[in-house]
C-alpha cells in the first residue's frame, strides 16, 4: 500500500521516447527520476558561505529602510542598491553580454502612512535575456532589500534585516551568479525590491510596468524570511520544510473566470497554486533534505509579500517563507531584555537551510526556463456522456516545439497531481471520468522539462 505521503513521489511509469499509453490495469510505480545534470549541477554550485557572506554585507549597511540616506556611500538604502547593482555587474561577466543590470528608479507620492514624503525609490534587476527571438517569458525571482525595526517609520536605528529579508536577496543573487553563464530561451529577472516594508512599493511599481508594458510573465517566486530554520517560541528546529504561499481565487478574476471556476470546482487550481506545486515538485526533485509544504493561503495572517502586487496584476506568484518564523527576530530593535537578544542578526540564522530553499529556487526555475511555452487552447470534450475523458490542446503558438505533453490527473479531492501522462499527439482519451478528476496538460521538451500546467475548459 503506498502511503499518502508518499504518493506525491509516485507516477505512473511514462517515457519519453514516444507515445505510452497508460490502462487502468498498470499500478503506480516508482517514478524514473529524470534530473537533468545541468540543474543538479548548478544546485549543486550554490554555497552556504556566499548566503552568509551576502547577508553580513547587506547587514553592514547598518540600516537599509526605505526612507534612509541615499546619498552615503557606507550606510543606508542607497548605498545598498548600488552594492546590490555592482555584484550583479560583476556576476553579468560570465554571460557573454547576455545579462543586462538596471537601477529601475521611481517615484511614490507621500501616501500619509508610511511615505511621508515623495520618494525616489529603485528596484535593483539583473536581466538574463532569452535566447529565443520567438520566445517572449519572462520568469521573475525577487526579495526585499529594504529592512526595518519596531516601529516602521524609523529610518535611523540599526535595522540588520539578516532574515527580513537579506536571506531573500541574497538568494537572487547567488542565483544570478550561478545562472548568468547559461543560455535559456526564455528571460530570467533577478530583482532585489525596495519599500515593501512601506508598502509593496517596488513590486507594485516593478508588476504593473509589467502589465503596462505587456510582458509575458509566466512566473514569480517571492523569497521573504527565508534563512532561519529555529523558533524559540515553540523550540522547534526543522531544516527539512520550507513552506509556498499561493493564492486560491485569483485576485484579478473576471466575472468569467468566476463562472469557469465554478464550473470546473476549481478553487485550489489557480495559476499560482500550479506554479506552487511545480515547486514542490521539481524543488523536492532536486535538492536533498527538503520538503516543500504548500500552504494554501496566499500569505500570512496580518502579514503581506513582494508577491502579492503580481497576483492582483493577473500574474502566476507565491511566496517561500521559512516553517517556523521567530517573531523575536523579525520587525524588532537591536536590544537585550533580560539577557535575551532581540533583533534581526545574521547569528539567528541557518545558512545551509538558505541554500536549500535557495535549490529549490533554482531547480524550479531553470526548468521552467528551459521547458517549452504551455500548451494552448485547452480543452476537456464534455458533448457527449461518457465515463471517458477526451483532452485536446494546441502546441504553444511562440517558441520551440514541444517534444510532447505530460497529462496530469488527480482525484477531486487530492491537492497533488498524483498520475502523469505522456503523448506526443495534441490529444489524449483517458479511461477516467472527467467527473470524478482533474486533469491538466504540460508542454515537455526531450530532457524532460515541462511548463507549468494548464487545467482544461469545457468544450463542445
């Protein structure tokens, strides 16, 4: 009997080398781990010691709230940015020319909250532009470089910023540098943000250039508070989990695309809680030690993300965030209470943790990177009663062929995909009621990356 546990890890046998047809009287089994080497290699190449290295440089700065100096070159936001450009400048010599780094500058109005005043703010970007002329993705990593103490409008006190969220930006950009010299046909953004902890501001300003400018942004992977596996409130210590936030209803849905929801019954299959099973997926494909739990709320109760802004623009994004957060060291002033330090240090930090989560990171979007465009036009036939399913897709209209499709199924009830398909025709008739699973359809290339999964809509 395969435990439930572990039926995420099963599926049933599918190889790529032409057209395998599954019956219902094949059982499940061990699935044939296909690791790519390339991915497996550049996790492999992200280090601990730079994480660490990353997060004391950052911390060093003394204070990195949005509303500090820009114009020191040792302390404050500005300085920040500019070292954060810098080593992505230095990481861009690997690339051929291929990665490009900007200073995304701009302005927000004083708000009467946060903001007091206008403020110029910048969003840090190294840009890995695609390969592909025909291929428009653009697949976005990003955390916070903007830090903060107790109270939030306090621009001068030591503010480290070791957790929230040095460990996210420092996980972009030992990305950046481990990915700079690979050539994907798509385009990857490695972005540090600033005034999230003022107000969502870069991600905002960063998600609706993108909507403005009418980018193909297939995915977003926000990483905040990401490097501290221990909890002194609750004394659990756990290295192995690291959660994925997404949201269920989109935020931007359309009348529409309510009724299509309610007419599949798919609430916990939105855009972004597909992109967060992808990361499960490949992340736990990958990375050793790790076990990614997908939470399925869109973030934190009283908290909020980088993430957030791309949801509400209609894009596909989540949010990692450690298992067990220490409030003790999250959003406090540097001080001593009754022998207890408070503050967000880089010594309350496990940075072997960060460079997993850091893998998963990596792992998922390097796949996605190198997967070919999602199939298009999906659709489950529904003109006649049958206890069959019949699927039918177009091949993605930009970009590389596929080398075929990965259909996914799962029972109604089950959040993972638990059975995977694969054909290399544009349809597939299964002997499963379309009425009692999910299905969705990947595009797949020959090493076996896969885009992200399109649930079918009714057709006739």
């Amino acid at each position: 009997m395969i435990s439930k546990s572990n039926l995420k890890k099963l599926f049933v046998a599918a190889l790529l080398a032409g057209s395998y047809v599954i019956t219902p009287s094949q059982s499940i089994a061990q699935e044939v781990v296909r690791q790519d080497d390339e991915i497996k290699q550049m996790v492999n190449q992200l280090s601990s010691k730079n994480l660490e290295e990353l997060v004391r440089k950052m911390v060093s700065f003394g204070t990195r709230h949005t509303l500090s100096t820009t114009t020191s070159k040792k302390e404050g936001i500005g300085a920040a940015r500019e070292w954060v450009k810098s080593e992505f400048e230095k990481y861009a010599q690997a690339s051929g020319g291929r990665m490009t780094v900007e200073m995304d500058k701009f302005v927000v109005k004083a708000d009467g909250r946060r903001v007091p005043q206008d403020t110029e703010m910048a969003n840090v970007i190294a840009i890995l532009k695609g390969t592909d002329p025909n291929d428009d993705r653009v697949f976005i990593v990003g955390g916070h470089l903007d830090s903060r103490v107790t109270d939030v409008m306090d621009a001068k006190s030591k503010a480290p910023g070791a957790n929230d969220d040095a460990s996210g930006v420092a996980i972009v950009m030992e990305m950046a540098r481990v990915m700079a010299s690979k050539k994907f046909p798509a385009t990857l953004m490695f972005v540090a943000f600033q005034g999230e902890e003022q107000g969502l501001y870069g991600s905002t300003h960063l998600a609706e250039r993108a909507k403005k400018e009418g980018w193909n942004l297939v995915a977003m992977q926000n990483n905040d508070i990401v490097g501290n596996s221990y909890s002194a409130e609750t004394g659990i210590h756990d290295n192995s989990r690291v959660r994925i936030f997404s949201e269920g209803t989109p935020a931007s849905e359309t009348e529409e695309q309510a009724r299509l929801r309610k007419t599949l019954g798919a609430e916990n299959d939105s855009p972004s809680r597909n992109l967060a099973r992808y990361m499960e997926t490949v992340g736990e494909k990958y990375v050793d030690q790790i076990d990614v739990i997908l939470v399925h709320r869109s973030d934190r109760f009283l908290r909020g993300g980088d993430h957030t802004p791309f949801n509400r623009q209609g894009f596909s994004a989540v949010r990692m965030s450690e298992m067990n957060e220490d409030f003790d060291h999250q959003h406090q002033d540097v001080r001593k209470e009754d022998g207890k330090q408070y503050g967000d240090l880089p010594e309350f930090m496990d940075f072997e943790y960060l460079r997993k989560n850091a893998g998963v990171n990596l792992a998922s979007m390097a796949s996605l990177g190198w997967a070919p465009a999602a199939p298009e036009k999906v659709g489950v036939i529904t003109s006649n009663l049958t206890n069959k399913t019949d699927l039918k897709w177009e091949a993605p209209s930009k970009g590389a062929k596929p080398a075929g499709y990965y259909v996914l199924m799962r029972p109604t009830h089950e959040s993972n995909w638990e059975k995977k398909f694969y054909v290399t025709d544009t349809k597939a008739t299964l002997p499963y009621s379309k009425d009692n699973y999910f299905f969705a359809v990947q595009s797949v290339d020959a090493a076996g990356h896969a885009s992200l999964p399109v649930l079918p809509v009714p057709v006739r």
